[in-house]
C-alpha cells in the first residue's frame, strides 16, 4: 500500500537531477504531489532539452531561493555548426546545412577565437523562445502562435567559454564549457558563434552541472 505524501511538509531545500524532455515547471508540479504541499518553486528555469541541477524550495524555504537564483552558472554544451534552427536549439526548425567544404575550411583557431570574441563582458540577444515577457506575454508563446520576436540586447558576463572537444564528421560538433552569469541563453552563444563563423550554429546538448557560488568550492555532480 502507497502511504499518502505528508502533510504540511517541513520546510526544505531539494536538489533534483533534471532529465532531458520534462520541463522545470513539470518537475515542479512532480514535487508538490510527492511532498503534499503547493508551495514548491525553483531557483531559475532549465530548458526542456537541459539535464542537470535544479535547486527547488519547499514551504517557508522558498523565501531562500532568492538568494541562489542570481548567482553565477556553470554549464556543458555541444554546439552543432552548419546548420541555425528557429529556436537555437535542436527542437526547433533547422535550416540546411552548408555545404562539406565550408564545414572542412573552418579552422580549430577560428573556433577557439570565436568562443574568445563572446567571453567577458558582452550584449546577449535571447533567444526568441525564451520566458521573457514581452508586453505581459511569454516570448515563446508568442513565437507559438506565428509572430515574429525579436528581443532587445541585455548585458551579460561570460568568464569563461572553453572548448573541450571538437568532432567532425557530417557536421562540427564543440564540446564547451560555460562560466556565466545569470541570465545568460547558451542557446544564443551557440547561435552568435555559428553566425560569426558564417556556417550557422545551434544546441544540440546542455547539462547544468552546478552552481558557482563565489569564495567557496564544489565538485561538479
């Protein structure tokens, strides 16, 4: 026999490891019928394509989550050139993908220089899927129903964009490794790379591994 979730839990920090295809608001609901309680939230979005960390806040811990929810990230991504997508990612529309020998021309140092041009102190275009409102309505759902969006340039820190590996083959897949401030769209660095390279780029993996919080040192899950 299943016991029933408690009532009235007490109050709590979890910390969940996202699989691929569910969307933050999905784990969330999960959680609120597993502990019996509505007041469940999460310190900051992950996309329905990212694995990862996503710290969630249970009853009167929820007032903690304020003070993770800006702090600096750390991400793993593959970047897939020669080919952009409607969405930056790899759930959206694709457009075809350049041809074998502009694939070939592009050079280890071009990339390397590329991921250096979008380190630092940078302005960011979010991807125009993303939750940003825009005149009081997600910028996603507006996409959704067939408008065009284009959001505004914010400012955003990238301390540090490391290319881990690059594979060729059909197409040129770079491993990276993001240091980055909140609000910051690794969609849209996988995008501004691909467009300065002239071949197109978008997402095809993302994985949260933790949380950068300054002075202090943690494994990566």
């Amino acid at each position: 026999m299943v016991s029933a979730p408690p009532q009235n839990p007490t109050p709590g920090i979890l910390l969940v490891d996202k699989p691929q295809g569910i969307t933050s608001h999905d784990v969330v609901s999960r959680a609120r019928k597993l502990v019996g309680t509505r007041k469940v939230g999460h310190a900051g979005t992950l996309d329905p394509m990212a694995t990862g960390l996503l710290i969630l806040g249970v009853n009167a811990a929820t007032r903690l989550l304020t003070y993770i929810v800006g702090l600096d990230k750390q991400y793993t991504a593959t970047i897939r050139l020669g080919e952009s997508s409607s969405t930056d990612d790899a759930e959206g529309e694709l457009s075809p993908r350049v041809d074998a020998a502009a694939l070939a021309a592009v050079t280890d140092a071009a990339i390397a220089a590329a991921a250096a041009a979008l380190t630092g102190d940078i302005l960011q275009r979010p991807s125009s899927v993303s939750a940003i409102k825009v005149d009081g309505r997600r910028a996603y759902s507006l996409v959704r129903e067939g408008e065009t969006v284009e959001l505004a340039e914010r400012p955003v820190t990238v301390s540090a964009f490391d290319i881990l590996e690059i594979r060729r083959g059909g197409s040129v897949d770079v491993d990276v490794r993001v240091d980055c401030s909140s609000g910051t769209y690794i969609r849209a660095l996988a995008r501004d790379m691909g467009e300065s390279l002239g071949l197109g780029g978008h997402l095809t993996a993302l994985a949260y591994p933790h949380r950068k919080v300054r002075g202090c040192r943690r494994a990566a899950a």
